[in-house]
C-alpha cells in the first residue's frame, strides 16, 4: 500500500525547539491522531508537510510527490486547517467559498450546501461576526468541499463547545467512509483522537515517542493494582512504565506484555487487586510523563 | 525546487488582493482628487492642495502595505493562502503584481491629474521635474516599504521603514531644489529638464529596481515560511 505520508529521519532546528529525526508513515486511507503536548512538534510536523518549511535534513513525501519541491501539485490535492487560520473578516463565507472554488475544480457545491446546512452556517454573514465555533466549522466547510485525497487538520475540535464538537466530530467520521482518503490530525483532545483514529502518534518534545495501530496500541498498556509489594520504586520489570505506591497498595503502568507481569508480579508475591484496559488519555499522560520511547 | 510560477493561481491571488483593497483605493483616490481640485486655486491653496495630494499618496501606500501584507501575517490569513496550491515565490509574485499594481493605478492617475493642472492652469510648468522627482520618490518610499515588509515580516521594522522614508521627503525637495539647474527654472514657463534632474530619477528607479530584487533574493533563502 503507498503511503500518504513519509517522513524520513526529518531534523529540524529552532533556536528554542528541535525536531529530532523523525520517522512516520501513514498508509493511504488510514486515519492517524498526532497527539502531545503544546510544543511537542505537531504544527511543525503539520507545516513541514504543506512544504511551509524546508528541514534541514532528511525527506517528506506526501501523496507520492516531494516536498517542498512539488508542494503545488501536493497542495492541490490536501485539505489543511490549523487553529491559528482566520479567514477575510469583512468577507462572507460565500464570498471564500467562491474564492476555494476558484482555485480547486474539484469543488462540490453540493456537498458545501450540504455542510452549510449540518453546521448551521450562515453563508452571507461577513466572516468577523463568527463565534470560534464557527470560523472552525466554516474552514473545516472549505476544506472538506473541495474534496481532498488527504485532510491535515490542527487542532480541529480545540475550543469547541459539545456541541459544535459532536457537528465536526461527525462530519469527519462521515468522510472518513471513502477508503482512499487519508486523514492526519493533531489534538490536545485525546478522546476525538480514540474515536476517530486508526493510527496513533504521540509527539514529545520534538520526539516521535510511538506510532502504532490503534487497537494493537490501547491493548498493549494495562494499570495493574495490587499489594505485598513492599517497594515498587525498587520493582525491575519488562515493559514498566511507572510505579507509585500509596501505603500497601501499588499502581503499576506496563506499556507491553501485561501478561507475563502479572506472571513475574505473582511470582513476587504480590496480591493482584485488578488488571485494566487504559484510556488514551491516561496513557497519553504516563507515556509523557515517563517520556516512554518504546 | 520546482521553480515553475503557478499562474493561474498568481492572477486568483492578484484579484482577490483588488477586490480587498477596492474601498481603500476608492477612499485614497477622491482625497488624491479632492486635493488637486485645491492646487489651481491660489497661493495657499496650491501649498494646501500639494501637501493634501503627497499625504493621499503616501497615505494609499502605507494603508496598502500594513493591510495586505502586515496584516496577513497579524490577523492569521496568510496561512488561509499558504494552505492553497501555491509556493512561497508565487506568493511573493502575485503581491508583487496585485500590490505594485493598486499604488501604481492611483499614483499615475493622480500624477498624471497634476500634470494636467499644471497644464492648463497659470501654475508654470517649470515645476514639473520638481513634481515628477517628489512623485517618484513617494513611489520609492511604497516600493522600500514592501520589500521590507516582505523581507523581515515584520510590524515594527515596516512601520519604522514607512515613517523613516517617508520623513525623508522634506530633507530630499530641500537637497533637490538645492540644484540650481532645478531650482532656477521653477518659475519658467516651460519644463526644464536638466541632467540633475533626470539624475534624480534615474538614481531613485535603481534604487526601486534593488528594493524589490532583494525581496526576491531573501524570499528565495527562507528555509522557514510560516
């Protein structure tokens, strides 16, 4: 399967920030989450690949074209939104969605009205009067209606209220269907990330700390509770992430083969209490903060 | 590097810019006029009617510059732009085109509407060189600040730039009129164009011609857009 997305051995400098090597792929049709932190990398990851930055070394293919060399006819085919866009403000959105129609043939108007309906949108309003709920949706209307191969959106769903965030959340769902668009998408909100997502990145500090499927990655970390242990700092164990104690009772992250720790726990003499699943979020925490490179 | 221009994308960028800044111009050129309307009036309102017309111009410009270029960085549009099939160079092309385009349009017909004064009004034509040097240099201040604003994409240093030539105006009429071969035929009935004169204008065209060549080089550099 071609990949939508390369990244290879990618460096680039800042004097306050540095990407370091970073290494990712994402297959045609898959829909990666690029999760971390306020200045982990994902704008800069995100802009490297509207060929919006040279790095200072390694290649970014995108769609099977080099960047930033052939970023005319890549941009051409991607949709890309970021939390720091604004539109015209004494423009109306029909007046953008003239202009994106303009410039993209693949514009479905169709579609746009459709989107106009869902997201309750008013297309003759000039664009300073929208709440941020709306300037979202409106840019997520034009990107959406010219029908891209690939969908880079940054931030989509920040500062949205539940509502608005349910709207966009299942608009995106809605075109995820086609199998051959691909979709990338930074978000603080880890929840938008484990519903939408079929791949998953985590960023730190200008790192790629992982990048896996989904359901492989949720189902490798477990929350193990238990006691009789009596120093869980001491504790020396394959896949442990992080282990704090409180009293007798002791809360042990593993981030790969939860099985064979319970084995060698129960072969310490530890009485498990519980062995658990972990959200994303939770995951997403002990990951960042053990600064896990698995 | 793909060095082909995107046209077809330059000329949508190019008139998207018109149709922004259409008030403004409309605005700047019926001061440029209402100020023209003065000139023919009488001693004072010639002096009143001339610094109305050098503030409408330098006014469109500076107007021009912080709206379409300082702005788009300030108010978050310029990623809007760059999400679009377009390079960098294109970019900086199509501003070219659309920004030089609406300051040229309404500084040569204001120009062109002074010299016609000066025509058919007792005004003597011995003013024009002076006129045309003062025009052109305004038309340099604009073409500076652009490049400016394009190189360091920054508030500050263009509106620092703007202030700076535009300061300049007063010193460059008092050292051109310091020219006897300028100054000796402004009150003569026909233009005089001496080789100070021209001089002047040639200097100020190379200096346009470097301005805008520089941003070229320096947005050709960048490694950082965004």
């Amino acid at each position: 399967m071609q990949n939508a997305i390369e990244f290879q051995n990618v460096c680039k400098r800042y004097p306050e920030f540095y990407l370091d090597n970073l290494s990712l792929q994402l297959p045609q049709g898959q829909i990666m989450g690029l999760v971390g932190v306020n200045g982990a990398g994902k704008s800069t990851t995100m802009r490297l690949l509207m060929g919006l930055i040279q790095p200072d070394s390694g290649s970014v293919s995108v769609l099977g074209c080099k960047l930033p060399a052939q970023q005319v006819a890549v941009k051409a085919q991607i949709g890309y939104a970021s939390d720091d866009m604004r539109m015209y403000k004494n423009e109306t959105l029909r007046w953008h969605m003239g202009f994106i129609q303009s410039v993209y043939g693949n514009w479905d108007s169709r579609y746009a009205e459709h989107l106009l309906t869902v997201f309750d949108l008013k297309a003759d309003q000039k664009t300073k009067g929208f709440s941020h709920g709306q300037r979202v949706k409106a840019g997520l209307l034009l990107v959406l209606a010219r029908r891209p191969k690939l969908v880079v959106l940054d931030e989509p769903t920040t500062g949205l209220d539940p509502v608005a965030r349910e709207e966009v959340l299942t608009e995106l769902a809605e075109i995820l269907r086609n199998e051959e668009r691909s979709v990338l998408f930074s978000s603080h909100n880890t929840q938008d990330v484990e519903q939408l997502s079929d791949t998953i990145s985590f960023l730190h500090k200008g790192k790629l700390l992982d990048s896996q499927d989904k359901e492989i990655y949720l189902d490798r970390w477990r929350r193990v509770l238990c006691t009789g242990i009596s120093n869980a700092a001491a504790l020396s164990l394959p896949g442990l992430v992080r282990a704090k104690q409180n009293g007798s009772l002791c809360e042990l992250v593993f981030n790969r083969n939860p099985e064979h720790a319970v084995a060698r726990l129960n072969e310490l003499g530890a009485q498990i209490s519980s062995v658990e699943p972990m959200s994303l979020e939770k995951i997403f925490v002990a990951a960042v903060k053990s600064g896990v490179h698995v | 590097m793909n060095h082909g221009l995107n046209t077809p994308l330059i000329k949508i960028l190019i008139a998207k810019d018109w149709h922004i800044q259409r008030k403004n111009i409309a605005i700047y050129m019926v001061g440029g006029l209402l100020a023209l309307s003065f000139i023919s009036g009488g001693e004072w309102q010639f002096f009143m009617g001339t610094t109305l017309l050098i503030s409408a111009l330098i006014g469109l410009g500076n107007h021009q510059i912080t709206s379409s270029i300082v702005n788009e960085r300030k108010e978050h549009t310029l990623p809007f732009i760059m999400s679009l099939p377009v390079t960098p160079m294109d970019y900086l092309v199509a501003k070219l085109i659309a920004n030089m385009s609406l300051f040229i349009v309404p500084w040569l017909i204001v120009c062109a509407a002074t010299l016609v004064v000066f025509w058919i009004t007792p005004i003597p034509n011995g003013f024009i060189p002076l006129t045309v040097i003062i025009g052109v240099y305004l038309f340099l201040c604009y073409c500076v600040s652009w490049s400016v604003g394009m190189i360091s994409e920054s508030e500050a240093v263009v509106i620092f730039t703007m202030v700076f030539t535009n300061c300049l105006i007063g010193p460059i009429m008092y050292t051109v009129t310091r020219f006897s071969s300028i100054s000796s035929h402004i009150a003569a009935a026909e233009a005089v164009w001496s080789i100070e004169a021209v001089g002047a204008i040639v200097i100020q065209a190379v200096i346009i011609l470097l301005a805008l060549a520089s941003a070229f080089y320096w947005q050709a550099r960048k490694k950082t857009f965004l």
